[in-house]
C-alpha cells in the first residue's frame, strides 16, 4: 500500500478546492478538472459542484459527464457540503466522475461538455499526461479469506472490510469486488450487472448503520497484488459505514453469475460459472463508559487552525478559522460558539461540513469561522475557548483536540465593543438577531446600579424607623 503519512493534509487540500466555488446564489453551477498529471494505476476525475441556498437534494437535476478517448468510465461520487452564514444555510453538492486511462501517454481532451440538467458547461482543452504505473497496490483488507490468497490462477468473489473489530461509531469500508490473476488464461465476462450487483448490494448492505457511499456506478477496474501474486480488481460496490449501535453485522454468501468465454474459431460459446462469497461476520466493540459516548465522532481527527493576525489591539477584530479533518462521522461535532467574556467577545461567521471518499476512506471536513473581539490587553490562550472532544481509536480513548494559538492584545481596556475603529458592519453584525428587552449591562455599571439601589433601600428603612419612633 503506498504511504499516506501526509495523507489528511492532502484531503483537506482537495475538499478545499472542491468547495472553493460555494456561494450564497439561489444556484450556480461550477466545474473543476482534476490533476492533469497521473500515472496508469490511478484516475483522472471530472466534477462540477451544484450550489443552491436551499435544501435542494431531493430535487437535484440530471447529469451527464462526457466519453473521454483512451479513457474509460469508473463510477461517480457525491460529497455535500453545508455552510451556515448568517443564519442562512448554503448547500453544495459536488459529483465527480473517475476515468481509468487505457494506455500510458500524452491525451489532448478538445470539446467536451458537462450536461446539468438543461444546460451544458464547456471544458476547456487540455492535456492528460499519463505515466506507466509504478507498482501495483498491495491489497491488505482483513477480512479477505486467506483460502482465496492460496489458489493459483483462479478467479475469486469476494466481500472485505478494511476493519474486523470497529468500535460503535468508527468507520468501517465495505467493498464487494471479483478479482481475476493475471496470469489466467480463461476469458470472462459479465452477466447482466445491472440486475446483479443491486440485489446483490441489497443483500449486503449491514442494518443499523450511517452509510456514506462512493457512488460506483460501474465496476472499477484496480490492479492489485496479493500475496505477491498480481490480480485484477472489478470493484463493485464500496461504502462507509458507521455503526449506531451495537448489533453484530452479519454479511450472508453472496452469488456472483459469469459467462465463461471458450472460443472455436470464430465462435464464442459462453457458460455461466458461479461465484461465491464467503459470509462476512463483522464484531463491534463498544466505547469505554463515558458521558458522551455515542454522541462525539469515532476516528483519527487532527485539528488545522489559524488567524488572521495573533498580535493585535483591544476592539480591533480576528479572524479565527478550526477546520477538523479525520475519517470519522463528522456529523456528530458538536458545533457550539465559546461564550464571550470580560476578556473577549466572540462572533460565530460561518460553519461548513464536507464529506468525501478519498482513496480507500470516507473523510470529513468541518470547519468554524469565527470573529473575535478583544476587550481587554494581554497574552490570552485560545485552548481555554476551544476544543472537541472525540474517541482516539489509536489509542482506545477519549481525547480532546484544543487550540494552539495565543493572541497577544496591546490598547486600552474596554467594557463594551462599540469601536469607531470597526468598520459599520463590524458593528452591527448580528444586530437583527438580539432581543430588545435583552440588555446585557456592562460589569461597573452593574456593580454602581445595585450599590445605588442599596443605599435607596438603607434610606427608606431608616426613614421608617425614625417615623414609627415613639415621640
């Protein structure tokens, strides 16, 4: 398996761009080209992403990505995205098409178009330069049966599962796929795949589960090694899957039907051939006992931060940007503003949620924008506002992701966040939101009203005491 140790910095790059084109129109439609530089064992992709201002998933349109020459058609995936902005929620949904070259080379790709619905977007050309494929993948599913890996020249079906033992909660990938060696001599071909594989999918799929899906529409063909041995894969299906509870998974034989090919001169006489998965058990552990058990993302999760400037004065605001990165649920960060202080105030700008399959996984992205306001000078760690919790399946715990960053604030003292230095929207910002009987007084000004009332309720006492006193 090629190495991956900067494997989350490339998927925050990708979703990144990916979702550079989210807007706040009623709908728009963008389009991206992946990398024009691959090699012969990986993909080249094609995506447009659909930007709507409303929840418009149940009535998305209908594509269609163009035939490429000298590559073949892989399958399609979906990532959504949500972002909040100003009380209003933008959706964006992002379809990307996989294209397997055929040959290495040089590929120049001249009027193609991308159909959304009733319009088509024109791609520019460009050129597609594949390099011969280095080395095949090592397949290391663990759940795939070792008496397969032992036959020789034999052609297998197969359901695997990256993780044996998950946690409730953590992420686990199934993939149904028909591996061929390499070195056979036997011709196959498939039988009526669009009926198959969704019963088959149907039969496979594990109850009381969250699933996030690749979106193969037709089988991927991998080049893999097994056991040293070389095969090709036909992948079928593949999703992650998290766990709600736990319930043992129990994935039945499956029966996979091909046509064996044997040829007599210019005949082809095909024979149908049964293949049989093996059944899949799959055991879920539960999570140590913890408060928030079932209620915080289950994986490995590293936390991307910045600001706008980390030196800067009283009144004057930053820009704080969290993006949580990692292959658990991401839907299950409980997103919540740290409380403004005496010390800083904060302003929630933005909060956006992708998930998207990268390589093998399903990864999340969530990231918060938030504008903070300092009220008073001094050096003020950021890990007393910030953090998230979450379940380290490395090391089997609950672990907390807090912020790094220190702001150093010089100026004046200030007990309130008018500042003639703010531009107007910076000082009306969120204004629409507050409760006219909702006023929040400053903390001397507290202190001088209850002190004043005191001293009104003193007076009235002895006022009354001196009345009633017998003359």
């Amino acid at each position: 398996m090629k190495k991956s140790g900067s494997l989350f910095h490339i998927v925050f790059v990708m979703l990144t761009l990916a979702f550079s084109a989210m807007g706040q129109t009623p709908m728009s439609v963008t389009t991206q080209i992946g990398s024009k530089s691959i090699s012969q064992d990986e993909n080249f992709i094609l995506s447009f992403t659909l930007t709507s201002a409303e929840n418009a998933s149940a009535s998305l349109p209908s594509y269609k990505f163009p035939e490429l020459l000298n590559f073949k058609k892989q399958g399609v995936s979906r990532a959504k995205a949500s972002q909040s902005i100003n009380g209003q929620m933008v959706n964006s949904y992002t379809f990307s098409q996989y294209y397997q070259p055929d040959n290495a080379g040089n590929f120049e790709i001249n009027n193609e178009f991308i159909e959304v619905g009733n319009q088509t977007y024109r791609i520019e050309p460009f050129t597609i330069v594949v390099s011969p494929a280095v080395d095949t993948e090592e397949f290391t599913e663990e759940l795939l049966p070792s008496e397969f890996m032992l036959r020789a020249n034999e052609p297998f079906f197969v359901v695997t599962s990256n993780i044996g033992k998950p946690f409730v909660g953590q992420g686990f990938t199934l993939k149904m796929s028909f591996f061929v060696p390499e070195s056979t001599t036997q011709e196959f071909e498939f039988d009526r795949n669009d009926l198959q594989i969704p019963a088959l999918i149907s039969k496979m799929k594990p109850k009381f589960c969250w699933e996030e899906n690749f979106g193969i529409t037709t089988e991927q063909i991998v080049k893999v090694s097994i056991n040293k041995k070389k095969y090709t894969e036909y992948r079928f299906f593949q999703a992650t899957y998290f766990a709600l509870q736990n319930q043992k998974i129990q994935i039945p034989a499956l029966k996979l039907r091909v046509m064996s090919l044997t040829r007599k001169g210019l005949e082809a006489i095909k024979k149908p051939i049964y293949f049989t998965s093996a059944p899949v058990e799959i055991k879920l552990r539960d999570l140590p006992h913890h408060p928030l058990s079932g209620k915080v993302p289950v994986g490995n999760f590293q936390l991307k931060e910045n600001v706008s400037s980390s030196i800067s004065k009283t009144g004057r605001p930053i820009m704080y940007t969290a993006i949580l990165l990692g292959d658990g649920n991401g839907v299950l960060w409980n997103y919540k503003s740290p409380e403004s202080d005496y010390f800083i105030s904060f302003v929630p700008i933005s909060v956006q949620t992708t998930v998207a399959p990268f390589q093998e996984k399903m990864f999340g992205n969530k990231t918060d924008k938030i504008q903070i306001i300092p009220k008073q000078p001094g050096k003020f760690a950021l890990s007393h506002y910030f953090n998230w919790i979450y379940f380290n399946v490395k090391t089997e715990q609950f672990d907390t992701l807090r912020s790094k960053m220190v702001l150093d604030i010089t100026g004046n003292s200030s007990d309130h966040l008018l500042n003639t230095g703010q531009t107007e929207d910076e000082v009306y910002r969120g204004i629409e939101n507050k409760k006219t009987l909702d006023v929040s007084w400053a903390r001397w000004v507290n202190w001088s009203q209850l002190t004043n009332l005191i001293l009104i309720f003193l007076a009235i006492v002895i006022a009354f005491l001196v009345w009633k006193k017998p003359k």
